[in-house]
C-alpha cells in the first residue's frame, strides 16, 4: 500500500474514519503478512472499527495470528473470523477491551476456538457449566488456565451485549463458585487423610454471595467445619482449617499463569484474629454474643458454594434468624451509616472524585441504602430476603418500600456504574475502582459503552449524572416513602403500610413511631405550596434528625416552627434554597431543649441559621450589641417596654450563641465539627458575658431614664465578678456584681444612696418578671460582708471596708472583677483601689495560703449536693472547675504582682501566663486547661439538653446520650465520654494535689 506523495492513502482515511487513533500504526499491522489475505476486506475493518479500541483489536488479532503453531492453525482462524459474525464480534470485542485476555490468547492460541460456539445453552452458562470447563484442571496452573478460558467467553458476551451488567456478574459468580469447588477439590486431592476427617463448606459473602461479582475481586469467604461421625473434632477442626488453607492459596498465589483473585476470609468472626474454621455452633456462640450490626449486614448475602452443601445450608439457616433481628438493635441505623461515612473518610484525598466504588454517589452508596432496608423490613416481608441488590431494590420497590421512580432511577444508575468498573477492570484484569485519567483509557471505557460521538465527554458526563442520582437518593430512599405512607398522594404507587412505617420509624431511633409519623402527615398532606415545599424538606431533615440523640423532638420541634412560620414567605424559601439553614436548623431542634424554646418564643430567629443576611451564627460584638439594646431603649414607652425589649434581644443573642455552638460541635456535611473545643468554649463564655453586659446597660439606662431623667444623682457602675468578670459566664449562669457609687457634687450622700439602691431594685426586678424571655438573675453576693452588707457602696465605703476589714477570700474574689457597665470612670477607679488588694507586692502570707486551701475543703465537703458522684461533678468534684480555678487564682494571688501576664479576669489566660512564667510546666498546664474546658463543657451540654443548669451528666439515657453527640461521642458511646471524663479529672486532680494543696510550693 504505497501512498501518492503528498496525499493520505485511502486506507489512512479510512482507518481514521473507523476509530483508529493512530492509522499509520494501523496500516503498518494491516500489511503484515498474517493480514495480507485480508488486508483489502471491508468486513474486518467495518469489525475492528465496532470495537472499543480498534487500534488495540488490531495489535492483539496480529499477535493472536503469530502466536498460532501452523500456517493451518492461522488460515482456520482467519476463515473463521471472516465467515462467522459471532466469532468475529467476540473475540475482536474482546481484544479491545482488554489487554490481559489478548495476553492469555497470545499464550495460548487455540483457546479463541472456545468463542466460536453459539448455541443457545452457550449464551448463558451457570455453575454445571463452567464446571464442565475447570473439569481437567488438576493443579494451580491448569486451573488459571482454565478459568482464564471461562472468563474469555463471560467478557466475549459482555463487550458485545449478549449479556447486561447483572448477567455478566452473576456469571462470573457462577464461575467463582465453580472454581472454588475445583481448588477445593485440587486441596483435598492433595491431602486425601483431612479430607476423610471433616465436613467442610464455603460460604460465599460479598459480591460473589451476592451472584454479582466483578471480572476482578477478592472473593469473600467464611469457612464452616463439622467432624465426620466418629472423628475428634479438634482433629477435624485443624484438618478442615488446612484444606481452607490450601484452597485459599491455590485461588489466590502467583504463578507462572498470574493469580486467578484472592480468597478473603476476613468476614469471619473476630476477622483476621480469629480461627479460619469455626463448627456451627462456634459461629453461632459468636453471633449472638458478640458480633457488631456491620457483621449482620454481611451476612444478608451469605450462599453455601463449595464443599459440604448440606453443612452450608444449615448454616445459612441458622444465622439467618439473627441477620432479620438485627434492626431491633440499639443505635442500628447510626451504626450503619456511621460505618458508611468511615468508609468515604478512609479514601485518600487525591482518590474521592475518582472514586467508583466507595466515593460519593458510588456503587456502595446503592447498596448500604438497599441493605439497610432490607434489614429494617426483610424480617416481616421475606421477599427481600435477596443477596443480589438490583433484586432486592427490584423487591423494595414493588412493596412499597421504595417509590418506583426513585428504584427506578437507582436501578440504572447501579447499572452503569457497575458497567464502568466492569469495564475498566477488564483491560488489564487488575483490581481497580479508580476512573483512569488518561484520556486514551477513558476513550476506550466510552466506546465500550455505546458512547461513539465524543466518548470521554459523553463518558464524564453520564458518570457524574449518575453518580449526582445516587447522592441524591441513597438516603433519601429511606424516608421519603414515610412521606408517601402518610400524604397519599402518589396515585398507582405502592404505599408502606401503617406497620411498615413504624417499623422504619423504629429503626430510625424514634421512640414513639405513631406520633412521629402524625407529624409527617400533619406536614406533607395537602395540595399547598407549603405541603409540597416540605414534603422536598423532610426526606432530609429526617435523616438528620435520626442522626441526632433523639429524633421525636427533632420532629415535634419542626411541626412546631413550621406551624408558626408555615406561611410566612421567606422560612420555606430559607430552608429550600440556603444550604446550610435547613441542616442547622435539624441539629439546633434535635439537640436539647434550651435552643428550640428559645426559638419557640420567636420563631423568626430561624433566619439566623441561614447564609444570607440575617446575621448567621457569628457571634456579635458587645459594641455592638450595646448600641441595638441602647436605640431599642430610647424608643420605648416606659422602662418596663424598654427592658422588656432588652431581654428580646438577649432571647435572641441566646438562640444565636446556643445554635452556633451545636453547629460547631455536631459539624455539617460541609463542615467538621469544630476541633479545637477550648474555642467553643471561649466563644460561648465570651458571647454570654458580652450579651450580658449590654443587657444590664440597657436596662440601667431604662431605669435611670424612667426615674431620674437624663442623669442619676450618683455615678452609677456595675462591677462583673466570677464568671461574669471573667468573661466565661455559661447559658445558665447568674450574673454576680458589684454595685458602686458616687454622690455627684452638691448631691447629699443619703439622696444619693437611695436613688442608687432603687436602680439596683428596680433593675433586679424588671429583668426577672416572668416573661416568653428567660430571666437574668443577678446576684450580689460577693460583696463585702455577703447577705448582710448593703447592696451598693460608695467607692469611699469600699476603699474603707478594704482597708480595715477585707477577708482573704474578698482579696480571692476580686481577682475576677472587671466593669462590665455603667460609669466608665467610676468602674476604672474601683479597679484602681482593688488591684493592689489582689496582686499584693508582698504576695500571699503562708497563713493566707492555708486558709484559702481550708476554704476550697469545706466547700468541697459542704456544697456538693448528697447522692452526686464527686467523681462527675463537673464544677467541685476532684479535677473539675473549682480544683482548676482555684489552683490558678492561687498562682495569680502569689505572683499577680510580679507577673503582669497574670492580672487577667480570664482562667484560660491565667494559666497560660503561669506556664510562660515558668510557674507550671507545659504539661502540668495542658492538662489542667483540658480539664477546665471539658467541664465547661459539660455544663455547657447539660443546659443546652435539659433546658435547665446542672453540674453533673443527666442520668435519662436520651439525656446523657444527647450529652455525649455535643461532646463528639457517637450513638452507644455515652460510657466511653463518662471514662473519658472521670480519666481527664483524675489527671488535673494529680495536679492540683501538688500545686494547689501543698505538695509543692510555687
């Protein structure tokens, strides 16, 4: 074929116009001499140019055609080619789909004569037959070889679309099951005296138990072992174990054949650390006592394939009971969707897009949702019992489990998926989910699937498609028929009935099935824009509130926000198109009770939960805060009005600060949960105490304004003290203070004072009147004389009281006080006359030193409520707050002067001032601030479950376990946070018994 100069031949045109990629090359092979007799033949071309990659056919027919041992051998196969269709799709399909089964016809040439048969019985070959094939193999190597030949007719019928996706699979499950009857047989053939002791069976697990295997995989297997009648059955036990043994190595080792797949019997109980062969009975002891959900959900696609039949069937019998009570299990839906996301969060980085399998919208996505179903309903309809998942989706569809469209969509979505992986797997015959980034593989894989107009575009774009369906749907699929149960809309569509639904529901962790599902209908029924904007809403929203620790108040708490907000235009509109507001607004609602009744008292709050600009979850600025309270203040009618409109802002502030701090504490499917929790913390004790103090300005300014005018006949502040001074205050914590004064010039100092404790009254009740806001309580208690002094002092009167008669504990209470409203002049100078009370330039005298420990002692003994575990209390117990801020404000009481690091109101700033001055060491201080933030925590968490403020961890399991989502522990872990906790305390108590109670002296 000599070409014109200057002019492409036709052939080159041609071969271009065919789908070769690289027509020189292709017209170099076309002139070889095994091609010459048809070299001119449209038929062969017309052939090549139907395959996946012609340029790959072609290489692989010339070394096909080289490889034959006689010029007859050659002539027979090109006649053939060339006068049978059959063959010539098959074996020219084959070979460019995949380079591993040309190599194997390249070593053995005679096996393209297994594609020339074409009958009936030939199209789709079960168990009998592939038998039949692997029936000579009587070593490793004759078996792969074999096997090899099998699997060239199963991949023959799949390029050319004799068979679909889930043919093929079970086919090559077929062949698995043939194959592992044959190495079992090489194994016991070879070892004929432990065949003789034992029954053994294989069961098949995974994939291959499923009948959907793909052209390369670890084939999962769990061994059952029984003596023969007669024989020891340890002997029998050992004897059975090395014939698994044997069998497992003649499937899985190298050799001069390559390997046929790994045998993997890590399915068995205990995994890798247990015995390969169990009995019966010794399964059976495991199942019921110690095997994990994951181990029943593997067990729905358990089938006996190899070796005693009759053995595997009564296992299958016997375990089969277990697998259908396994969604009665405690945190069953949890487990399996936690298990499902470690799984993505085990792909590396570089892998999740590429990902076919086990990445977002994958194939494992289809089959987790599938088999949770069939978990949830397979015990009361037994036709789900199907270990194959488009079956079982095919059977959840047609009860009513699923929606026919959504099955439907899923279906194909599988189907395509599973056809991609199948067909990059071919090529080289390698164990691989990974989409190729060459764009020569990724032509290839497109053109085997139909896609010839622009392969790799059509390719990435039906793949994204598919795998978009599959995120959409994969959880959705378990709620949205609750939906359909309840609304009885969809006409023609099979329903979950009233048992179904709260069988499902149960499953979900709802406690009460029939209420839930009440509020489902009272949500989704109807034909109004509200109805079908939430029936959109709550396939989602469900599978967020089952997440939470306790879903029936998930759901209760939305019906009533949305029968407050339901016709209001912008709720909906937020939850539907703001991404992050109908996830928040889930977590906030189902994680306790303090930030729905906050929300309840004003549902517009729920704008703050979106993106837009209502503010978000970012705490505000005390500047800032101060300003909105002061202007709301000035418009009221009253100070009553204008306090009242304070503590409206403070309800709100409150939702924003609780609502941010479950956010960041659950995480989102966008975001982690926040890592650093001293973070948390800070935010939370910083917005409360700023939120705080905005509050009492506002409503000292209501009440001087309604009683006095423009000015107060005294200068009038408001001194933060414990953890208000130290800008840690908690959701429910007083507000401790300190009230002073000073007559202004001309002002008799008696006026002055009754006008000062008349704003202190007035201002104590207006923020406690009962009210849709929650009170702020605020306690004097730490000024000087306590209960019995008067409420408010001049400064003069405070200067006096602590020059002759401040008590060390005074000196110890002050270290928190900070202004926190009011004069700012007044508040500057208190601090003036206190500091050198509390950061004394001589120190702490020794006696001082013992009668702090003495104090901290009796308050031990005396305050901690009867009943509490010391172990637990979260504010006096050994290692919680008290023992931290105690030991620090020691630190600070003996060095304050000194150090200027230390003269901080704040514990955390405290301590790391300490260890920069070397008076604790690095680990001595981690330590002590994991413990104070920990407890904060945990006081934190209570108020926000229970509503209300406790020291110690609720003893209500939904309680405690709501406790534990907060603090980052998963369902059925609420005994891992209380060891946790008791373990972190434990280790900050060491250190206060040395710091703090004298065993060393800094």
């Amino acid at each position: 074929m000599t070409a014109v100069p200057g002019r492409r031949s036709s052939t080159f045109s041609r071969l271009l116009r065919h789908g070769f990629t690289d027509a020189s090359a292709a017209e170099r092979l076309l002139d070889s001499a095994e091609l010459v007799p048809l070299r001119d033949d449209p038929v062969l071309l017309d052939a090549l140019g139907a395959t996946a990659d012609p340029d790959l056919a072609l290489l692989g027919l010339v070394r096909l055609l080289e490889a034959q041992p006689v010029p007859g051998a050659r002539r027979e196969l090109l006649d053939t080619l060339i006068s049978s269709k059959p063959l010539r799709d098959r074996l020219l399909g084959v070979l460019g789909a995949s380079t591993a089964l040309a190599d194997h016809l390249t070593r053995h040439p005679d096996d393209w004569q297994a594609l020339v048969m074409y009958e009936a019985h030939d199209l789709h070959p079960g168990v009998e037959e592939f038998e039949a094939g692997l029936a000579e193999a009587t070593d490793p190597v004759s078996l792969r070889v074999a096997y090899r030949r099998c699997l060239l007719s199963i991949a023959a019928r799949d390029v050319c679309g004799t068979t679909g996706v889930a043919e093929s699979a079970a086919e090559l499950a077929d062949l698995a099951t043939a194959t592992l009857r044959a190495a079992l047989g090489i194994a016991g053939a070879a070892a004929p005296e432990d065949a003789a002791l034992c029954r053994l069976a294989v069961i098949a697990m995974g994939k291959c138990g499923g009948h959907e295997l793909n052209y390369v995989s670890d084939v999962d297997v769990i061994f059952v072992g029984e003596a023969v009648e007669g024989a020891d059955e340890t002997k029998a036990v050992r004897a059975a174990t090395r014939l698994a043994s044997h069998m497992m190595r003649i499937c899985s080792e190298t050799t001069v054949e390559g390997a046929i797949w790994p045998v993997d019997a890590n399915l068995r109980p205990e995994g890798r650390n247990g015995p390969l062969v169990r009995t019966l009975s010794s399964h059976l002891a495991y199942y019921q006592r110690w095997a994990k959900t994951w181990e029943f959900q593997a067990l729905l696609k358990a089938r006996p394939v190899a070796g005693d039949l009759d053995l595997g069937e009564e296992y299958v019998a016997a375990v089969q009971p277990l697998v259908w009570k396994a969604a009665e299990r405690e945190n069953f839906v949890p487990d399996v969707q936690k298990m499902r996301r470690r799984v993505v969060e085990n792909i590396p980085v570089a892998e999740v897009d590429r990902q076919l399998k086990l990445g977002p919208g994958g194939l494992r996505d289809v089959e987790f949702a599938v088999q949770l179903l069939q978990l949830v309903h397979g015990r009361a309809d037994t036709s789900l019992r199907s270990g194959t998942t488009l079956d079982a989706l095919k059977a959840l569809a047609a009860g009513g489990y699923v929606g026919r469209a959504d099955a439907a969509q899923l279906d194909e979505a599988y189907r395509f998926l599973r056809s991609m992986e199948h067909r990059i797997q071919l090529f080289r015959l390698r164990r691989t989910h990974l989409v190729p980034e060459d764009e020569a593989e990724l032509r290839r894989i497109g053109r085997s699937l139909g896609l010839r107009t622009d392969p790799v575009a059509e390719l990435l774009r039906e793949w994204k498609r598919h795998a978009t369906v599959v995120r959409r749907l994969h959880e959705k699929l378990f709620y949205r028929p609750l939906l359909d149960a309840v609304a009885q809309l969809a006409t023609g569509e099979a329903r979950l009935s009233a048992e179904a639904a709260q069988e499902r529901m149960v499953a979900l962790g709802y406690a009460d099935p029939a209420s839930a599902l009440r509020h489902l209908e009272a949500l989704a029924s109807g034909v109004t824009r509200k109805a079908a904007i939430q029936r959109t809403l709550l396939p989602v929203l469900l599978g967020w509130f089952a997440d939470s620790a306790d879903p029936d108040a998930g759901l209760l708490n939305f019906r009533k926000v949305s029968d407050a907000l339901g016709k209001t235009p912008w709720y909906l509109r937020l939850l539907r198109d703001e991404g992050a507001a109908a996830q928040n607004l889930a977590r906030v609602l189902s994680a306790g009770r303090l930030a729905p009744d906050l929300l309840m008292r004003a549902p517009e709050a729920v704008a703050l939960l979106g993106d837009g600009d209502g503010g978000g979850l970012e705490p505000r600025s005390r500047t800032h805060l101060e300003q909105e309270i002061l202007a709301a203040v000035k418009r009221a009618d009253g100070a009553a009005q204008a306090v009242t409109a304070a503590r409206g802002v403070r309800r709100r502030e409150l939702f924003r600060t609780a609502a941010a701090d479950i956010v960041g504490s659950y995480g989102t499917e966008e975001q982690a949960a926040e890592a650093d929790q001293g973070a948390l913390v800070d935010r939370v004790g910083g917005a409360v105490s700023d939120l705080t103090a905005a509050t009492l300005a506002g409503t000292l300014r209501a009440v001087v304004r309604d009683g006095w005018g423009d000015s107060l006949p005294t200068r009038f502040a408001i001194i933060g003290m414990g953890r208000f001074g130290g800008h840690e205050l908690g959701y429910g914590s007083d507000a401790d203070v300190l009230f002073v004064h000073e007559p202004r010039d001309g002002v008799d100092e008696r006026e002055a004072s009754e006008a000062a404790n008349k704003v202190v009254s007035e201002m104590r009740r207006l923020l406690q009147i009962p009210s849709a806001d929650p009170p702020l309580l605020i306690d004097a208690d730490l000024r000087p004389e306590g209960k019995s002094g008067p409420l408010v002092r001049t400064l003069t009167s405070y200067a006096a009281y602590y020059r002759r008669w401040a008590l060390t504990w005074e000196s110890h209470a002050l270290l928190r006080a900070e202004p926190v409203a009011g004069d700012e002049d007044l508040g500057r100078r208190f601090i003036e006359l206190i500091d050198p009370l509390r950061y004394r330039s001589d120190g702490l005298a020794d006696e001082a030193v013992r009668e702090i420990r003495r104090l901290k002692a009796r308050m031990e003994s005396e305050r901690l409520p009867r009943g509490a575990d010391p172990k637990l209390h979260a504010k006096l117990g050994p290692g919680g707050l008290s023992d931290v801020e105690w030991t620090v404000q020691l630190l600070q009481l003996r060095h304050g002067a000194a150090e200027p690091g230390l003269r901080t109101t704040r514990t955390r700033e405290a301590l790391a001032a300490a260890r920069a001055a070397g008076l604790i060491t690095d680990e001595d201080a981690a330590i002590l601030d994991e413990a104070w933030v920990l407890a904060t925590r945990v006081r934190n968490a209570v108020m926000l479950v229970r509503g209300r403020a406790a020291d110690t961890f609720p003893t209500e399991p939904r309680e405690l376990a709501a406790v534990g989502r907060y603090l980052g522990y998963g369902p059925g872990h609420a005994g891992d946070m209380l060891d946790a906790y008791r373990r972190t305390a434990r280790r900050a108590r060491a250190v206060v018994d040395e710091l703090f109670y004298g065993a060393t002296e800094r």
